[in-house]
C-alpha cells in the first residue's frame, strides 16, 4: 500500500542483560527485522549480556558501557543515554535479569542501559521480559519489583516454564521470540497510528 512506504521506520532499542536468555538476542533482532514498516534498530547491552552473543556478528549497533563515555568528552557533546532515550519509539528490554530488575526498580542506574531506563519518556512504550533461574524467580523480591515497575508504567511480558540453561525445567525462562515480537508489534500499533493522522 502507497502509505505504508510512506511511514516512518519505527526506532525500537532493545535492551540486553546478563541472563542465559541473552542467547536470544541474535534471533529477536531478525525477527524484528521483519516487521512492517521495517523498522530501525539498536540495541543497548550490559556488559554481562556480551558473553552470550558475537557483537561484532549482529546487524545494528549494539552499545556497551564504553560507548557513553567515547561519545561525550565537552560540555555539549551528546550524551548517549539522553541520545538513545530520545530516538527511542519503544523499548524492549529482553531479557531482564534479577540484577537489572533490581536496579530499575530502586532507581540504580550504574551502566547505560539502566540511565536509558532512568531517563525514559513515559510517553513511550516500555516493556520488559525477564529470565532467571527458577530459584531466583520465585523469591518474594522478585514479584514485588515487577509489580513496582508494572505500577511504573512498564509492561510485564512474563516469564514461562521451560527448560532452563541449567538443565532445570521451570518457571523463570524468557517468554518465546515470538511473543516478544508481537509485543512489540502492538505496542508499535499506536504509534503508526498516530504518525499515520500527522501525515493526513
Ligand atoms: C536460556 C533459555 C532462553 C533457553 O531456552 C531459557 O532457558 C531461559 O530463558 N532461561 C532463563 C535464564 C536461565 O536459564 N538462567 C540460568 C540458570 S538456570
């Protein structure tokens, strides 16, 4: 359709933490390639979620904690967590870990991706998947910081039972690429939606 090669690529970060299901990364990036309009992607890692992806293999940018700090040098210079907040249509941070949850949901923010989250727009979707082993998932803590940042704003994508890096079948294992994708996709909805009336 005519208007669709007229809408704007939607900007989506995704961001990374230091679980198993960071495996995923690679596929969610292609997956998400294929939505429609094509939309342009980054992604802001912890340092943790790079040992369980090549970097320098992936298709987009991938920002680590290094590059806030090559990037501003002078008053005025960008400063890349501001930068990326602001690029940002919607965030997907898959998956989160019991470390990142527990910073985002008392304020840290120690690395670039929890300052991304520190300075998000709330305006803009923001979801989150987290993954960790059964054992951690089911600790109190865990159900009490999701539900602080659901009362934030942020969307929950939960958690599934599945086999687990370790061997162990159970809950704590990230939700399915695909339900990632299709959050996303929605949450993307509204904002063509609204881009499409400006273009009236
Ligand atoms: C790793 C993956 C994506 C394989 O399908 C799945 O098991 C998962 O999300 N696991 C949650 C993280 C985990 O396993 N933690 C570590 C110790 S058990």
């Amino acid at each position: 359709m005519a208007s669709e090669k007229l809408m704007p690529a939607p900007h989506i970060l995704i961001g990374c933490t230091g679980s198993v299901a960071s495996i995923k990364i690679p596929m969610l990036i292609e997956c998400l390639q294929q939505l429609n309009p094509k939309p342009e992607i980054k992604v802001v890692s912890t340092q943790h979620a790079l040992h369980f992806f090549r970097k320098e293999e992936q298709n987009v940018i991938i920002y680590t904690d290094s590059d806030e700090w090559e990037t501003w040098s002078s008053m005025q210079d960008p400063v890349l967590h501001i930068e990326l907040r602001k690029w940002a249509d919607v965030m997907i941070i898959a998956p989160l870990d019991a470390n990142t949850l527990a910073k985002i949901a008392n304020g840290l923010c120690d690395n670039l991706l929890t300052c991304v989250v520190r300075a998000w727009d709330f305006h803009k979707p923001l979801m989150f998947a987290p993954a960790m082993n059964t054992c951690m998932y089911e600790h109190p803590i865990t159900a009490t910081q999701i539900d602080l940042l659901k009362k934030l704003g942020y969307k929950e994508i939960p958690c599934i039972s599945k086999k687990l890096a370790c061997g162990d079948t159970g809950f704590g294992a990230m939700a399915e690429v695909l339900t990632l994708v299709s959050a996303v996709e929605q949450s993307l909805s509204s904002f063509n939606k609204n881009v499409g009336n400006t273009n009236l």
